[in-house]
C-alpha cells in the first residue's frame, strides 16, 4: 500500500513538474519574441535617420543615433511590455493614482541618467568638457536597464534590490532583467577601453565605444537570456510570489 501511494506521488510530483516546464517554455517563447521586436527597433533607429537625414553616420552624427536608439527602446519596451501584461497590476484605478506613479518613474529614470552620469565621471569622464555626450551615454544606459525596470517592476525600489539580489528572481522575466541589465553595463564599461588608445579612429571619440559597447552588450543580453533561460530552465526554482 505505501510502495503504491509513494509510485502515485511521484508520477504527481513529475506531472507537475512537467507542466511547470510547459508553462516556463511558453513564457520563454513569448519573452524571445518581445526581445526580437525590441531588438528589431534599434536596427530601425538605426536605418531610419540614414534614410531621413542627409550624410547622416553613427559616427559623425552620433548623438542623433543616439537618442534616436533610446527613444526607440524607450518606446517598444514600455509598449511590449504593456500588451503583454508583465507591468506590475495597480491596486488602485483612480486617476490620480495613476498619475502619481507616471511622475515617480519619470523621476527615478531622471535620477537613474544622474546617477550613471556621475558614476561615469568618477571613472574618467571629462567633468565639464563633453559634459552633454557624457549625459546621453547616462541616458543610453537609463532606457537599456532602469527603463525595463520601470516597465516590469514599477517604480518599487524593495523589488529592484529583490531582483537584483541573490536568488532574488521570481519568474524568467525576472531572470532576464538581470541578464540585460548586465550585458548592457559591462558593454558600456568594455567599451571605454579602446578610447585612450592611439589608433586615431573615429570611434575612439568620447563616448562613441561606450555608446556602441552598451547597445551591443544590450543586445547581447536580449539574445542570450532566452538562450539561458531555455538551457537551465530545469535548474531554475522560483520562489512562488
């Protein structure tokens, strides 16, 4: 009687284990398709302007391209992320509410573009010269990793630390967060290397390679993270919500 009911608790225990499987394959395949369209809006930022502006480069009108990938990003983030339903729900439906928490993630990505401004001018940055290019690459790197943050997590700083800290990831979105929030940060800070170099190439331009460093460490971390997910979805637990 014990050997039957300990066989019949295992198949349960291996069924359940399956459709939790199922149910993380379909999120990974939803995440791999939002991942593609945001990846897909940079190429477009990218194409776009050199269709739209005459003699336009990456290099020659950098802080054009620029902010034409961050706004790209900034906008399909937070318009993927909305049809999908990964934006935290609000308790409260009133207006003012709503409001409330639309000026508080306006101000916390203001202070997150202060905040990678200043850590970037304590790691070399020109203080005063350069001092716009050094606050674009604060906004490049803002829209790559707090903006999605906003997006998945809301303006609540307790589930930013929760995420961001060990074992702290509650679903794969969780997981991905990570993933592309340090892909983008290492890429801005591989990317500083080449710039006192003296190759005299047009890139080495503050801060051109920081700039490319953390959009490619950023799409880096789009490819890779479902990849990852994917691969280890079996050793992943999260802690239920």
């Amino acid at each position: 009687m014990k050997t039957t009911c300990s066989l019949f608790e295992s198949v349960y225990i291996y069924l359940c284990w399956q459709k939790r499987l199922s149910m993380w394959d379909t999120e990974i395949r939803g995440m791999a398709s939002a991942h593609a369209i945001i990846a897909s809006s940079i190429f477009m930022a990218t194409i776009l302007p050199a269709i739209l502006l005459e003699k336009f480069s990456v290099y020659g009108m950098h802080l054009v391209w620029l902010y034409s990938v961050a706004g790209s990003v900034a906008v399909v983030n937070i318009a993927v992320f909305w049809l999908l339903g990964i934006s935290p729900p609000t308790k409260r439906h009133t207006l003012s509410y709503k409001i409330s928490r639309l000026v508080r993630s306006c101000l916390y990505f203001l202070l997150s573009c202060l905040f990678f401004h200043s850590v970037v001018v304590l790691y070399g940055a020109p203080l005063l010269e350069s001092a716009l290019e050094t606050f674009s690459l604060a906004v490049l790197l803002s829209s790559m990793t707090t903006l999605r943050c906003l997006c998945m997590l809301g303006p609540n700083v307790q589930a930013w630390i929760r995420v961001f800290s060990r074992d702290g990831a509650m679903s794969v979105w969780d997981t991905s967060l990570q993933i592309t929030t340090g892909c983008s940060v290492l890429g801005a800070w591989l990317g500083a290397f080449p710039i006192p170099l003296d190759w005299d190439r047009p890139w080495q331009v503050w801060p051109i390679s920081c700039t490319l460093g953390t959009t490619v460490g950023f799409l880096t971390g789009l490819l890779f993270a479902p990849v990852w997910i994917h691969w280890h979805r079996k050793q992943l637990i999260y802690k239920s919500k």
